[in-house]
C-alpha cells in the first residue's frame, strides 16, 4: 500500500472510530434540553445524563438542561411546560404520559420525547408507532401486554387466589390497556375481579380499604408517574391490609412492595437520549419509530412476602433477576 493510499485508509478507519455523535455536533454549539417530569426519580435523571454524556454531550460545555419538576402536583405541569417552550428549547424530553401531554399542549413545533408511556397511539401523542408523525416520538412501554404474566406469577405466589384487585389511576394513559387486559386475565384464570380507581393520596388509601373489604386476595398495581410518587405509602398499605401486590417496575419494590415485573426504566431513558441525539443532528421526530423495551425484570423483596406471611416458591425465586433480602 502507498503512502498516500495508507494516509486515506488511516483517516476512514479513524473516522469509523470517532463518536458518531462527536463527528454530528456543531463545532462551539451548545444544545438545550428540556427535561419535564412529575417528580425528582434521581435514577432517571442520572441514567438520562448518562444516555447524553456516552453520545458526547457535556452539561455546562456543549449542553444546558433546563430541569422541571412539578414536585408531584399535577396542575403544576401545564405551567411548567410553558417555561420551556418560552425559554426556546432544542428539544423537551418530557417523563410519562402526564409531562407529555402538558408538553403537547403548549407547542406542536418543539421536538418531545417522550421517555415512556402506556399507548402513545390512544392518547393521541402519535398517529402509530411506526410513523409517529407529528412532533412527538421516543419510547412506548407494554404494561397492558403484560396482564396475563403478572396475573401467573401472582397464582403461583398465591395459589389459592379467588379474588383479584387492581388499583389504577386516570391520569395515567396506560389505564385504559391495562382496565381491559387484567380483567381479561383473571377471567380466563377463574378469578373474580375488583377494580379500583385513586388520583388522590386519600383516594389511596380509600381504595386499599375497599379492597380488604371485598376481600381481595392480591392486587395488580395500575402505572402511572402518581403512584411512583406515592410509592413507598402503597408498599406500606399493602403490607397493613397483607395484600400480595405486582408492580410495574422495581422502584415499587426498593420501596418495600412485594414484586414487580416489567421493563427496566433507567434503560428507557438511557435510550430517550438516543433520540435527542438524532433530532439535534437533524432528524425530524414524526418519521423516527416509537420504541418498546427491550429487557423486562423480575423483582422479589423477600422481606415484604414475610412480612405478609408468604412463601416464595424456589422456582420463583429461581426465575427473579433480583431477590431483595
């Protein structure tokens, strides 16, 4: 090989090398995102972080994040969303169905990536997963698909279960799925089915009082940003009414819930920033795909079920990707 044959095939092989996001960034641009969520998750937050800095972008070098949380008061969001679009941001990352609706309602021109949501189709967020159209993209989540393994896994912990609860919330847009598909799971089980609905923290608390009345004998957890902020005062009711609960995701059960399984939420925004990468390198949000997990998790707080009076089975315990002692 000559030299100067050399030099080039030197340059490429560095060029293939190099970030691809560092090669994409404007030269002394600096980027601003705005970050809209309903409360304070620092695992998010860091994971999202980390999504930006692994593609190239440094807080306080080449990137502003304007952070709004509405400290868990849901008529804070609307007010909330319209500071970022007043302040001209490059893109809103906006957390769950409640932040992206706020956003959606204040601009239409402004990219939003979503973070996660229950049936971005439904709540009119994008016109299909495929071909998002619009201004609005980013990463979908399967709660509702779900019903029938978090209707299993609570049979097998509770293997003379008749009676099942499910607790939802309406401000989430995932209620909706997940209302049709677990009832549609306990009756195929032989399971007699009650559900209840709380967007209050006293409409919590209603609601576990109502299902130790109708005598529940284990409760599915509806999702939704509201419940993650009242987390750790579910996982404290269902341990006073000895209710076996399923969750959503693991935060629940760091709470001291019993289980959860489902998708691994730091991983959704890691991969939210995949897309505020590629729009601020030019692409338009309606014509990049809605994305769904890609790796679910089985949670156990071995803790809670003794706490509950519960045994385990070994091959569930076998099957979790973590036991929390």
């Amino acid at each position: 090989m000559g030299c100067v044959q050399r030099r080039r095939f030197l340059i490429a092989v560095a060029l293939l090398a190099a970030p691809l996001a560092a090669v994409a960034q404007q030269p002394g641009k600096v980027w601003r995102i705005g970050f809209l969520a309903l409360s304070f998750q620092p695992e998010y937050v860091e994971a999202f972080r980390k999504g930006m800095r692994d593609l190239g972008y440094v807080e306080g070098r080449n990137l502003v994040i304007e952070w709004r949380y509405a400290d868990g008061k849901l008529e804070r969001m609307p007010e909330l969303a319209g500071e970022l679009v007043q302040l001209k941001v490059d893109v809103i990352v906006a957390s769950a169905s409640v932040a992206i609706g706020a956003a959606q309602k204040v601009t239409s021109t402004i990219p939003i990536v979503m973070t996660t949501t229950g049936d971005p189709v439904g709540a009119g967020f994008v016109k299909s997963l495929a071909h998002p159209g619009g201004n609005i993209t980013g990463l979908s989540n399967m709660r509702g698909d779900l019903a029938g393994k978090h209707v299993d896994i609570l049979l097998a912990v509770v293997p003379k279960l008749s009676r099942l609860g499910l607790l939802v919330t309406p401000t989430s847009t995932t209620t909706p799925s997940i209302v049709e598909s677990v009832p549609a799971a306990a009756r195929k089980a032989g399971l007699t089915m009650v559900v209840a609905r709380a967007s209050t923290p006293q409409e919590i608390d209603a609601a576990f009082a109502l299902l130790s009345r109708e005598n529940m004998g284990a409760v599915v957890m509806g999702s939704g940003p509201f419940f993650n902020v009242h987390r750790t005062r579910i996982a404290e009711l269902g341990i006073r009414y000895r209710l076996p609960i399923i969750f959503g995701n693991r935060l629940y059960v760091e709470a001291g819930g019993l289980m959860s399984y489902g998708q691994k939420l730091d991983e959704s925004y890691v991969r939210a920033a995949s897309y505020v990468n590629k729009i601020l390198r030019g692409a338009k949000p309606g014509d990049l795909p809605v994305e769904q997990p890609v790796t679910l998790e089985f949670v156990i707080n071995e803790k809670t079920a003794k706490a509950l009076g519960l045994t385990i089975p070994p091959s569930l315990l076998a099957r979790a990707d973590e036991v929390i002692q």
